[in-house]
C-alpha cells in the first residue's frame, strides 16, 4: 500500500519528499526536521484521561469545562501525533512514524468514546483522525494484532461520532447547518475509508440525505462566501471542516465526487469559503472582529487553508498569500506552497453591502486611505451583541475597534469572560443604553442609506422596530470624504436614560486630557467590572482627543462627559472612551481625521414631526452639511 495520510496522498508525500532534497526547500526540511527531532527526544506524553465526572443524566451544557478539560485540552497533542506521522513520511524516519502510531493508540485506548457531549462528535473525531493518520502512516511498520486494536478504536470513535451526530439531527436542528456537524461527515467518511464501512461514507455523497455535503456547503454559505455563524472566526472554522472533508475524498476515496470542484445553489463551492472574505480584509490583511473571536489572531495570514487553496485552483491570489505562509506551516509549504515567488496584488476591497449578514463597508483611497465597517448581523450561532458596531481604519492605523479578553479555560466558547465581558456591547466600539443588553435578533439591521457615487461615501443602519432593545430606536450613520471619516450615532427613548458610546482605541490616546478628579465610579457588575476608569474630561459641547495619527472630534449636541478607561486584562493592553450623556434623545457625532484643522459643528438634535432629526457641518477643505433622521413611531 503506497504510504500516505488521511489527507495527503502518497504523489503529495512523493513530491515533499523530491522537493526536500532541493536548496529552494532547505529550510522548510531544516524546520520539520528540527521540530520532529526535538519531539522524538522528548517524547510525546498520553495525557490521564479521568472520567469519573461523567454523568449520563446531566445536562450537556453543565459539562462543557468538564469534557474539553478530558479531551480537547490536548488537542496540540493529536496535532503533534499527526504531524509526526507526516515528517516521518516526508524524512523517510521510521522512528517517528513509530513514536506518532504507538502515542495515538494509547490514547485512543485510554479514552472512554462512550461519553457523550454535544461536542463529543467533533472532539472525538479529531482524536481519530489522529490515529487514522498515525496508523496509515506507519503501515509498514505495525504486526497485525496491532492493526486490529487500532481498528477496534477507530470503529469506537466511529460509533460516538455517529451516536453525537444523530443527536444534533434530532436534538438540535435549528442549527441544521452548524460546523459541527461538517465536521462529523469529514470524520464519518475517513473512518468509513480505513474501516471500509459505506455506511459511514455513502450519505456525505447522497443528494437524498440530509447528511449530503454540498446540503452544509450551501447552507451555511452566505453572502456569496460567508459563513452564516455570525463570526469571521467561525467562517474559517467551517471552510476548514469543508476543506479537511475534501482533502480526505482526494486522498482515501478518489473514485467519489471531487469535492473541490462540487457546485451547489448560485455556484458556491468550497473556493466561495475562500474568495468571500477576502472582501472584507482590512489595509494589514486583518479581518474585522466580529462574533466569537477568543482574542484570536485575526490576519488572513494565519488560515493556512489558503496553501492548499494555491495547489488546488491555481488562483495567483491565494499564491501570494501562500508564500507568504511558508513560515508559519513550513511542513504545509513542501507539500504544496508555490515553487516561484509572484507578485499579485491582492484584490482591491470595494464598498460594498453584505446584505445576508447585514454587513457594510465603505472604502475610499482619495487623500489618504479609509475603511469603515458597519455591522447589523442577525444574532447567528456565533454571535456577539455587537450590532451597529463600528470598526474604522485611517492610512495604516486602526482608529476604532473592539476588546476580546482571551479564555482561561480549556473551553472558550462557554468560558465565563464571554458572558461576563466579551459579548457585551461596551466590549465593541458602539452604543450602551443605561446597563442593558442587546436583545438577540433573528433578522440583520436594516441597511438605511448607502451611497457611494458622490464626493462623499454615505452608509447607515436603523432599528425602528426595537431589535436590539425594547422602547429604543436608534441608527448609525457613517460618511467618508476627503481625509475624514465621520460617524453619526442617534437613539432615542419614551423616558430619560444614560447612553454611553464606547471607542475602543487600539493606538490608545493621551490621557494628559483627563482629570481623576472627575473619574466616574465604575459598577462592580458584569461588564463593568473589567473596566479601569483612568479618568475623565468634564462635560462640555465639544470634546477633542487623539489616538495614534488620527483626531478625533466628539459633539453631543449638548455638554457631556467623556470617561477614559483600560481594559487591565486584555494582551496586550486597551485603552478607550466613553462618552455618555443622559436623556430621551441622544446624538453623537465624531469625525476622525489626521488633519487637526478638520472640525464639526452647528450640531442641532430636533422632533420634527414622526422623526428625530440631526443635523451638523464639517468643516474641512470643503464644508459639508449632514443629516440622520429616526422615525420614532
């Protein structure tokens, strides 16, 4: 049998192994070698795996920390097995190859697959991918009766996977297309491959099942490439579950439909997973923070999926930034980063509506370089309540953005600091009402205003029709001209209340402004708890600070405070503002700018009829009258 993975065939292994040999790839074997070699002397230490937690009859939400600190707190060990196994390909190192078989037995053997979770398909899936790679990998090497236990714990994990995966179908199917159960399919067809069971393969390829691929491949695919999870970190989670599902077709099932090539509804393929974010890219190749991120690295560099993307279609666009990645995955780069450096551009983002999501972007490279992005999402999966969030970038720096304190526990999704912090909305650069919530919403913000044909780029959001919190209407309203960005947030309620607007300031800002002496006290509630208030500028028409290169302008239409605060436990460290004012209409203008002289005023907030109307000019090298106007009925 020709040696290869679940999802490297043995012409890739064959090829790593040629270009090893050559002084383009030099370093990439060096690095695999040295990782490997320093694993090997090491040893890879079989985790204790104590389940005397488990009990059957309790809850599966009360035991998220439970089960992930039993089995995915190792993940970096099945991840090692599997890369052990592959090097020991690549370097043609028996002792490797040995060491990755003989580690992920014993784990598999160790551990109990008869505990269920809602997410004990997934993890344990991962754990036999890990075994499935580890035993393929050293086929050669093992006696028979050693296949045979192997075997016997692949058909375990593949029970479990199943038993999980027909408990979402039945159990949870409002999320009929969540990336779990794309990854249960990956697994069930690799373990159907190596078990030579059909039952585990045939309805991943069966259009008639609800379990068929291309069914997930379309369903979760919005806006022509996005996930529909609600969080840019979960879109790449889901593209690599497709990515993994057809990498093992490729490699253990040749003779199945290509699923690199399979099209669905409108064209969508695996390749739309792909292309769709890059429209969102900021200037530095970060993905704006939206959702469930667990203070992740956000850069397009950090998906190596797009390395696979290169050798799959050819794209130059996805060349570039494979060979860009060579550092981070070199074991990746040998067996399929680009041979010859290119100099493709990476596409131009453009202002565009993301209306599935209720996404908005507005770019403009006239005077100096803006982006603005604006955001509405339906509470999805994944969500946040951080609708009507403003992300904004000026010339090379980010003016606004958002805080996610990272996870201490093995478990991020349900870790306390996401309640507690990081799903707040004064967690995001937008709008807080008194100590409230956002309430979740099944539909996105309405999309308002959008505008890009004139000297001035216009896009706005309103909800007027309490979405996001009960006998509330409010709206953003963001312009960009010139050298200036300028934001216009406008709420109003039946009765007074305190609205605060937060800028999360990732260049920080010159605390000289602010005097203790007027610090505001800070709740020891939930989330104002992670807030260190540092200062504050008493009220007043007009505030003016600055952050990295950029100018801020703040008016309220009438005096208000301005509160500076840090976030001590965000890495590696946040600054920001608030401002708040308390009343039954509110407004805030704020135009950023890196021209001192660009200014805002004549800032008038009125009931005209059924509305509520703002009006202000900005001056600049062309003055410039703006307006933004709620219905209140």
């Amino acid at each position: 049998m020709p040696q290869q993975t679940s999802q490297y065939t043995a012409a890739d292994i064959q090829r790593a192994i040629e270009r090893a040999q050559t002084p383009r790839w030099a370093k990439c074997r060096q690095q695999i070698d040295d990782e490997a070699a320093a694993l090997f002397e090491q040893g890879i230490d079989v985790p204790e795996f104590d389940s005397s937690w488990y009990d059957p009859a309790q809850p599966y939400s009360e035991t998220y920390q439970q089960f992930h600190g039993y089995v995915s707190q190792h993940r970096d060990v099945y991840f090692s097995i599997r890369q052990q196994a592959l090097i020991g390909l690549v370097l043609r190192n028996d002792g490797y190859r040995r060491q990755a078989f003989d580690v992920a037995l014993s784990i598999a053997e160790a551990l109990n697959f008869d505990i269920m979770h809602y997410d004990s398909g997934m993890e344990f899936g991962i754990v036999g991918n890990a075994l499935i790679d580890a035993t393929l990998g050293a086929d050669d090497l093992l006696t028979v009766d050693e296949k045979a236990r192997a075997h016997r714990q692949l058909r375990e994990v593949a029970d479990a996977v199943t038993r999980c995966n027909d408990y979402w179908r039945e159990h949870l199917s409002r999320m009929a297309f969540n990336n779990h159960l794309i990854c249960h399919q990956g697994s069930r067809i690799a373990l159907g491959a190596i078990l030579g069971d059909n039952s585990l393969i045939d309805p991943a390829f069966d259009p008639a099942d609800d379990r068929y691929l291309l069914n997930y491949l379309n369903g979760a695919c919005y806006d022509d490439g996005l996930c529909y999870e609600s969080s840019i970190l979960y879109h790449y989670t889901t593209a690599l579950f497709l990515i993994q599902a057809a990498m093992t077709q490729r490699a253990l099932l040749p003779d199945r439909p290509d699923l690199f090539r399979l099209a669905g509804a409108d064209g969508r393929n695996i390749e739309s997973y792909l292309r769709g974010p890059l429209a969102l890219l900021f200037r530095n190749l970060e993905l704006p923070r939206i959702g469930d991120s667990y203070a992740g690295d956000m850069s397009v560099l950090k998906q190596t999926h797009y390395t696979i993307a290169h050798a799959i279609y050819g794209n130059p666009i996805y060349t570039r930034i494979a060979q860009e990645q060579e550092h981070i995955s070199p074991l990746l780069a040998l067996m399929f980063g680009p041979e010859k450096p290119t100099t493709t551009e990476l596409p131009t983002v453009v202002s565009r509506i993301f209306p599935e999501h209720g996404y908005t972007l507005l770019r403009d490279d006239n005077t100096i370089h803006k982006q603005a992005f604006l955001t509405g999402d339906r509470s999805g999966i994944h969500h946040q309540r951080d609708s009507l969030q403003l992300q904004v970038q000026l010339g090379d720096e980010r003016v606004l953005g958002c805080t996610d304190i990272r996870a201490k526990s093995a478990h991020g999704f349900s870790d306390s600091i996401q309640d507690d912090f990081n799903r707040w909305p004064q967690a995001h650069s937008q709008l807080a009402i008194d100590d409230l919530d956002q309430k979740t919403h099944a539909s996105p913000i309405s999309i308002r205003e959008w505008s890009t044909g004139g000297r001035i780029q216009r896009m706005a959001m309103v909800d007027e029709h309490e979405q996001l919190q009960d006998g509330i209407h409010q709206g953003r309203f963001v312009s960009m001209s010139d050298d200036w960005i300028c934001d216009c947030v406008i709420a109003s309620a039946a009765t007074e209340r305190t609205w605060r607007l937060f800028y999360h300031l990732p260049q920080g800002t010159d605390s000289s402004a602010f005097q203790s002496d007027f610090a505001l006290q800070s709740s020891d509630q939930t989330p104002w708890r992670f807030f260190k208030c540092e200062g504050s500028a008493p009220a007043q028409l007009f505030h003016r600070i600055k952050s990295g290169k950029a100018y801020l302008t703040i008016s309220g239409g009438r005096e208000f405070a301005l509160q500076h605060f840090t976030v001590p436990e965000y890495t590696p460290g946040r600054e920001g503002i608030w401002a708040e004012q308390r009343s039954q209409h509110a407004v805030f203008i704020t135009l950023m700018s890196p021209n001192d002289a660009n200014r805002v005023s004549d800032v008038s907030l009125q009931v005209l009829g059924n509305e509520l109307v703002a009006r202000w000019l900005i001056q600049s090298e062309e003055h410039s009258w703006m307006q933004a106007r709620i219905n209140l009925v």
